[in-house]
C-alpha cells in the first residue's frame, strides 16, 4: 500500500484545493500528479507482486503504459487534420493556426529524437533530450489543464447568485452578434430563467466594449440580441467599456460592487473559456463561478491551445525556471 500514498496525498492535497476555492491552476496540477502517481503505484504493485500478479492489473497497467505511445502517434495526425478544417473554416489567423503547428511540432519532436538515436551525436542528443524533457513538461501541464477544465466544466454554482455576468466576443460586420456570442447569452438566458423560476430572478449582465472594427459596443448588441427575444429589459443591465477578459470582470465587478457590496455571480462564457476565465475572475477578486457554453467540436483543439498558452505565459516566470533547468539538466549530463 506504501506505492499508492503519493497518489493518496495529491488526491487530499487537490480535495482541500477544490474546497478551498475550485479557481487555482494548482487544483489542475494536483489532480495531475495524482493521476501519475497512481499510475506508478499500479506499476510498483504489480511488478512487486511478480508471479502472483492478477492478470486483469496487468493488463490495466499495460494498457495505460502504452497510452502515452499510442498518443504519440495518433494526436499529430488529429491536430494536423483539425488545423486543414479549421483553416478551412476559419481563415488562416494565427489562432485557427494552432491545432496545427501543434501537429507539426509533435512531428518535430519525433523526428528529432529519431535523427539523434541514429546519428548518435552527443550534441544533438542533448538538443534532443532538452526537446524532450521540456515537451515532457509542457505536455504534463497541458494535460492537467484540459482535465481540471473538463472536471471545472462540470462543477455547479452551489446557491443562488445576484448578476449573471455574460463575457463579450467579437461581432459579425460590427453589428451582429455571431454564433458562438448567442451560445453564451443563450446559456445566460438559462441560467437566468433557471433561478427566476425559484421566484430570485437575477441581473443579467452583458459585458463588451466596442472594438475598432465594432459600430457600437458588443454589450449593447448582445442586451438588444436578448430584448429582442422576449428577455424581460428591465433585468438586462449593460457593461460597454472592456477589451479584454481582465477588464470585463473588473469592470463588471465595479458595477456590482456598487449595486450590491456582498453580491455573488454566475460569469457566463464559451466551455473552453471557463477555466482561464475562472483563473481571471479570482485573480481579480470576483466572487464568483463560470460555466460554459457549447462551441462547434472542430473550433475546440484550437481554442484550448490558445487558452493554454495564455495560462503558461501567465505563471512565465516559474514555467520559463523550469524548462531552463531542465535544459541545464540535459547539457550538465551532455558533459559528462
């Protein structure tokens, strides 16, 4: 049992996070570590039980050994075939891009190690290795962030709420509120109806400022999408000055201080949103929880990376001491 207690601490460790405020990256990286160490601990276990070994645990540990091989080879392909869809759909913007310069990376990674195994440079191999252990690394995080945000997606609200606060995204011609802008005031509508339905219904805000390319602020276009469509004008209050998320909740957050000093929220925004927008609401000292609303399944990969990449860069300073240790670490062992 002494293999499985690393697992058993990360799992308390992420437990008390969860409790304590489900807003922290570190919850994403506890549930992580609990993960690997659990998978270790099924690897100490069945091969200390050698010839005893149930089979069916066996097999489990197989199977789960071989995932990260398997997953090797199948994600490049996925994300280079979600990148020729997104490009097609989307245009060739830097951020439909990223499915598949990800692909291509994860290709280059593989190419690398194969071309340093057969050349047997040592100072490729310690590019090689550095490659490796900083992709090692990055990936360990990214897979942390989409599974605590997967977990995040699935925590409810756990009382009533005086604003639900809708988070803006660009328009179509300036003017028109654009698919996946009506995915979020929908699920803001529902969350709304939701709670007025137990006779406290709340205030809905709509939260956007006016781009350069924008006719009139997206928290006037998103109140008229809902008036327009029976919601009740008199609950619709209007946020108009944000440009990026950061602002829409401080601003958001002036507006309901105001109205109301101990008030609570609900922030509505697109699934793959929710948890950067989580990390942003409690860095800003929102008192409140995000839920997310559906997006097109071929926007998702893209959309994740991008959110990713704002969270790592938001922690750069102890990401970037990471990766440089671990390439000190590749070229101290290259050395020797």
């Amino acid at each position: 049992m002494i293999a499985y207690a690393p697992a058993a601490l990360f799992l308390v460790l992420f437990g008390i996070g969860v409790l304590r405020d489900r807003r922290r990256f570190s919850n994403a990286v506890y549930l992580g570590l609990a993960v690997i160490s659990l998978l270790f601990g099924l690897v100490v276990s069945a091969d200390a039980r050698g010839d005893r070994g149930h089979p069916a645990l066996e097999w489990i540990v197989g199977g789960l050994l071989l995932v990260p091989f398997l997953g090797a080879l199948v994600l490049p392909v996925f994300l280079l075939a979600n990148g020729v869809k997104m490009i097609r759909k989307e245009g060739r913007s830097p951020g439909n891009l990223l499915s598949f310069l990800a692909g291509l990376g994860i290709v280059g990674v593989m190419g690398l190690m194969v071309v340093a195994a057969a050349t047997h440079s040592r100072p490729l191999l310690v590019v090689a290795g550095t490659t490796l252990l900083v992709t090692a690394y990055v990936s360990f995080l990214f897979f942390c962030f989409i599974g605590y945000a997967f977990l995040y997606g699935r925590l409810r609200p756990r009382r009533d709420v005086d604003f639900v606060v809708v988070l803006g995204s660009g328009l179509i011609g300036g003017t028109r509120v654009p698919p996946l802008l009506a995915s979020r005031l929908e699920r803001g509508r529902k969350v709304y109806e939701a709670q007025a339905a137990r006779g406290k219904p709340p205030v809905l805000l709509t939260s956007g400022g006016q781009g350069p390319d924008e006719k009139l602020p997206e928290a006037h276009a998103m109140a008229d999408y809902l008036t327009e469509r029976g919601f009740p004008a008199a609950h619709v209050q209007r946020e108009d000055r944000s440009r990026t998320t950061e602002e829409n909740l401080t601003y958001s957050k002036a507006i309901m201080s105001a109205a109301r000093p101990d008030y609570s929220c609900v922030i509505v925004t697109n699934n793959f949103h929710a948890f950067r927008a989580a990390l942003t609401a409690r860095k800003t000292g929102v008192n409140g929880q995000v839920v997310g609303s559906p997006t097109a399944a071929y926007f998702w990969p893209s959309a994740t990376i991008r959110e990713f990449v704002a969270v790592f860069l938001d922690h750069k300073a102890v990401n970037f001491s990471i990766c440089g240790a671990l390439a000190l670490f590749c070229v101290l062992v290259g050395l020797r």
